[in-house]
C-alpha cells in the first residue's frame, strides 16, 4: 500500500458519514502487534497491523516487511537498541558539577 492509497483510506474514513466503519477498523486494529516478524508464527489472515490495513505491495504483490525494517522499528520503539552504552544515572549537569569540584 503506497502513501497515496493510504492517504486515501485515512480521508475515507475521517469523514463524518462513516463513524461506524472508522470504529469497526479501530475494532479490528485494536491490539494487534504492529507486524508477526517470525515467519513459522505467520498464518494466514489478519493477525496483524500491516496485514489488516494491508501490506506494501510492488508490482502490484504483497511484501513482506525487511530486516531493515525490523530494525527501524525496534530502534523507534526500545530504548538503547542502537547505543549498548547504560543510561548514565546522573544528568550531565551534576557529573560535570562534580567533576570541576
């Protein structure tokens, strides 16, 4: 599903006359992982986000989401996934505070 489709799902269901149907998709959507990224736990049907509002499609096939994907998602969405450092305990202020004394 490209932007354009999806700007165009999005405007149909922002209008006034359909509250019904925007509430049947926030039903369906309602607490379903975002994607199934274990391929073994995939079925068919819409067990998921991208499964319900549809898959990216090129040439017209659905596609599954990529690795890298994954990766953007899970950066967005745990803390320190990219930076393995520990969160320092102490703002910067303080360490640099006691530091100069």
């Amino acid at each position: 599903m490209g932007i354009k489709e999806l700007d165009k799902l999005v405007q149909e269901y922002e209008t006034a006359a359909q509250p019904a149907a925007m509430q049947g998709l926030l039903n369906k959507l309602r607490g379903k992982p975002f994607y199934v990224w274990d391929k073994s736990k995939r079925i068919l049907g819409l067990n998921s986000f991208n499964e319900i509002i549809g898959l990216p499609k090129k040439n017209g096939i659905p596609q599954p989401l990529w690795d890298y994907q994954k990766m953007i998602y899970r950066a967005l969405l745990i803390p320190n996934y990219l930076n393995s450092r520990p969160i320092p305990e102490y703002p910067l202020l303080v360490q640099i505070k006691t530091c100069m004394d």
